[in-house]
C-alpha cells in the first residue's frame, strides 16, 4: 500500500492502481496467484472503468488494461510463466515487489488495508479517480485502527466492517511529526487530496461527518472553538438506494454528548 499504490495515486495513475486490486482479488493464494487463464480483460476492463468509457470494443479495452500489466510486471508486482500446454498464464506477487509468491499479508501480521469486493460488485469503483480511492483507503484504515483502539473500540461494537465510526485528522495518514506508534504504516497522502475525495464521497452517501465538540475517547471538549469532524463510514452495504446519512450519525453523536457546547 505504502510503497506502490500511494505513489501511484499520488501521480494520478489511478488506472494502474485499480487494475491491482482486482487482480489481487482474484488472485488465489493457495496457488501463488496464479491467475485463472479464462478471464476476459474486456471483462476486467468494465469491473473498474465505466462501461461505456470504449463502449463495447474489446480490443481497445484489452490494449488499455495490457498497458497496465506491464506496468506492473516492470514494477515487480506481476509475472508471467508458460503452462505445460504452452499458454502463457499470470502470477501475482506479493506488493511488496520482493518477486516472492502471492502472501496473506493479514496472516503475515504485515500492515494492511481491507479492501470489500462490494466496492467492484456494485461497480461504484469504476467512475473513481485518485481522490476517490485515496479517501477510501484512509477511511478504510481509520476504521481498522479505530476497531483496535481501546477508546474508540466501543463505538464500532457490533457494525459490519465498512460501516466503522472514526475520528482522525487528516494529517493523521501520512504523520509528518511522527506520532503515530512506531508499528503503524504511515501512507503519504497529500491533505488536499483526502478532502477532494472525502467530497465525492460524501456526495455518493459513501462517508458522513458531523462537527463534534468533544474529544469522542476522553469526553473532554475540544480547546478548537470549531471543534473536530467525526467520520462514518458506509461501505458495508452498496446497493444504491442504501448508504449513511450526517443527521443519522449527528443523532448518535448527539447521544454520546460529543456535539454539545458548540459556538
């Protein structure tokens, strides 16, 4: 995450990106990522850019994701090797461009980001660029440290992953005054692009924040007059008639006495 999809977001290669992580997706472990030989790229194509970006011309679809897998074969993240019948099939290796076979970076204890195969299924990845993305992975990362940290834990009791309340600000990610313990991943993402994003997906009902007043892990009121944004995630069901809403999350705040003693 850190060493190649960061910098690829922040050079606005957001193509190469997604083409990653579908392709890990669909990557078995089991089999050191291979790739199953009867994938259709048009197909892959569609999974992450909008379906009538080409229309319905397979070859310029396959050309524009053929582009992408030598990108990630230059970068170490992908390999190619002949099958006994001669066909040449695909490995994903492991994102850490050491060449080694395809890992479980969660059963590796590795720093890690999940990412819900709902965000393809439903097609909302598609239409997104850098910011999108790069909002979707912090919120995604916020709600995992936000699950394992004593003082927030409580709030998240009980929610599907993908639908996590957090609270960080967002130089928070990147931690130039390096605060963060030293066995967190910091991910350089630029302010200004996490707000973009957070914009957009507030938009789709994707994230909802309400301006809180009081620190949500000790209760005691913000020395900001402005107070702070407290974020709600909504990614655990796409269908498009659901999604998260500020008033639902300002009543919860409200209930918590964190929005209390505003301006």
């Amino acid at each position: 995450m850190r060493d190649h999809l960061a910098s690829w977001l922040s050079s606005r290669a957001s193509g190469v990106a997604k083409v990653d992580l579908v392709l890990r997706g669909l990557a078995v472990v089991e089999s050191e990522g291979l790739l199953d030989p009867d994938i259709r790229w048009d197909e892959i194509h569609d999974l992450i850019r909008p379906h009538n970006y080409y229309g319905d011309d397979r070859k310029l679809k396959r050309n524009w994701l053929g582009q992408k897998l030598e990108r990630l074969e230059a970068e170490n993240l992908l390999a190619r090797a002949k099958s006994p019948g001669g066909r040449t099939r695909l490995h994903v290796l492991r994102d850490d461009a050491s060449q080694l076979p395809l890992d479980d970076p969660g059963a590796a204890g590795d720093g890690y980001v999940s990412v819900l195969g709902d965000i393809f299924h439903f097609e909302r990845i598609a239409p997104w660029g850098s910011p999108e993305l790069s909002a979707y992975f912090a919120c995604m990362i916020a709600e995992r440290y936000s699950r394992t940290a004593a003082a927030t834990a409580v709030f998240n009791e009980g929610r599907p992953w993908g639908g996590g309340i957090w609270f960080r600000e967002l130089k928070w990610f990147a931690d130039p005054a390096g605060l963060r313990p030293s066995s967190h991943v910091r991910v350089p993402f630029a302010e200004r692009t996490l707000r973009r994003g957070l914009v957009s997906l507030r938009s789709e009902n994707l994230v909802a924040t309400v301006r809180i007043y009081r620190d949500p892990r000790t209760g005691e009121r913000f020395k900001q007059p402005q107070g702070r944004l407290l974020y709600r995630n909504g990614f655990s069901d796409l269908r498009s008639n659901r999604g998260v809403r500020a008033r639902d999350l300002a009543m919860w705040a409200k209930g918590k006495g964190l929005i209390g003693g505003g301006p």
